[in-house]
C-alpha cells in the first residue's frame, strides 16, 4: 500500500512537470485532438477586434443626417426684363435681354441709338486720326462693337438661369435629404462633385459677364480720357490764339473766324 501511494505520487508529480514545461497547445477534456492554443486565440481576438473596429467606421460612414435644412438657402431666380417699346425704339431689346440672340441684341442697340449721318460721314473724311472728331467715333464704333455683345451675355446669362433652376434645386433637395437614400458616403461624394459642376458653370457665366463689364469699362473711359484731352487742347487753343490776337475793342478790324473763349 505505501508503495502504491509512493508511486501515486511520482505520478502526480511528473505530471506536473509535464505540464509546465509543455508547449500552449493542450489537449482539453482529455480529448486529444481537441487542443487549445492561447497564441491562436489572442490572434483571433485581435482579429475581431479590427474587423469591430472597421464595421464601426463603416456604420458612421453609412449614417446619414436627420436634419439637414439648417444648412438650406433660398435659390433666387432672374426675373425678365420687359422693356417699353412705344414707337419701335427698343426693337429687340426684351428678347436680348432674356434669349440667346445675338440676332435681337444687334438690332435692339441699332434701334436704341443715334445714327451717324450722312453729312457727319462726308464731314469726317476731311479729318485725320487723333483728331477730336474721329477720337468720338472710335468710341462711338468701339460702344457699337461691344454693347450687343453685352446684351446678348445678360440674355444668355438670364436664359441659362432659368434652364438650370431645376437642376439646382434637385441637387439641393438631395444634399438636404435627411433619409437614407442618398446619404451613402459614395452617394453623398457624387453630390459634391455635382455641386462643383455646377459652381464651374455659374463661374463661367459670370466670367462672360465681367468681360462685358470691362469691355464697357474700357469704352466709358475712352470717353472720359478724349473729354479731359479736348479740355486741355481747349485750353492751349485759346491761350495761343489770345496770345496772337489783340482782344481789347480799340483795336478791331475784321471777324475773328476761329475764335474760341
């Protein structure tokens, strides 16, 4: 009987040994293809982890905005342009402003303006450029070169406001949906590129608006550049002649022809 204890003992206690110096893997249940590795199952931990951490970030993504029309502005339109025509002085001059008609814009300034005359024509002949004569009608041409184009720009721009107003209020409607439908993160990048087609296009039409404002900026100029030029030629005109000429009464004897006060 003390033998059988003793070797119960040596039994136990090899046992022991066996265990501690064993590798992680072991058998449970005293099943031997059943084993169980804790190096494995940290793995697999870590594993789910990242792949909860991923579906975390894929669900904020994917969640939309309940409530987006804090974020909506007011699409304002162009009204027409409805200009009086009594007597055909403005022929034209409402379609310019509210089509595509280069047609409309070319006689609407045609009808809205003052002719040169014949006589004007043959007087102008007789001067040379740089002359206060032909300096008013370059301006006058330039403002006839680039005023219809002007008009036919504020047409285009009306017209392509009014062609685009559904497009624009679609794509807010669906920036501002609260609802799941459009609120993918891939939908939601679509919508974006979309608002900056659109705001590429609004720059564009502006971009052909101010190009009207300088080219009418470069004409009102001219205007003011040849008055301020005939001003100071006036003046130099004038001191000239008085320099030449006895102004004084004692002294006439004939009509000044060119004389200018």
């Amino acid at each position: 009987m003390k033998v059988n204890i003793k070797n119960r003992r040596k039994w136990i206690i090899g046992g022991a040994v066996l265990l501690l110096t064993a590798t992680p893997s072991f058998a449970l249940f005293g099943i031997g293809d059943v084993v169980f590795d804790p190096t494995s199952y940290a793995s697999l931990v870590s594993q789910a982890t990242t792949a909860l951490n991923q579906l975390k970030t894929i669900e904020n993504n994917v969640t939309h905005f309940s409530i987006k029309q804090q974020w909506q502005t007011t699409l304002n339109t162009l009204k027409n342009a409805n200009v009086k025509n009594m007597f055909g002085e403005t022929n034209g001059m409402s379609t310019a402003l509210n089509t595509n008609s280069p047609t409309a814009s070319s006689t609407a300034w045609t009808a809205a303006t003052v002719t040169i005359s014949g006589n004007t024509t043959t007087y102008l002949q007789g001067q040379t450029p740089g002359s206060a004569q032909l300096s008013q009608l370059a301006m006058i041409e330039a403002s006839d070169s680039v005023s219809p184009d002007c008009l036919t720009a504020v047409g285009q721009y009306r017209a392509a406001s009014a062609q685009n107003a559904m497009a624009n209020s679609s794509l807010a409607a669906q920036q501002l949906d609260g609802s799941g439908a459009t609120n993918s993160e891939v939908e939601q990048l679509n919508l974006l590129n979309a608002a900056e087609a659109q705001k590429m296009s609004e720059m564009q039409s502006q971009g052909a608006l101010q190009t009207c404002l300088a080219s009418q900026m470069a004409v009102a100029n001219m205007q003011q550049r040849n008055a301020a030029a005939l001003d100071l030629n006036t003046a130099a005109f004038v001191q000239q002649q008085r320099g030449a000429n006895d102004t004084s009464a004692a002294n006439e004897g004939n009509t000044w022809q060119n004389y200018l006060p």
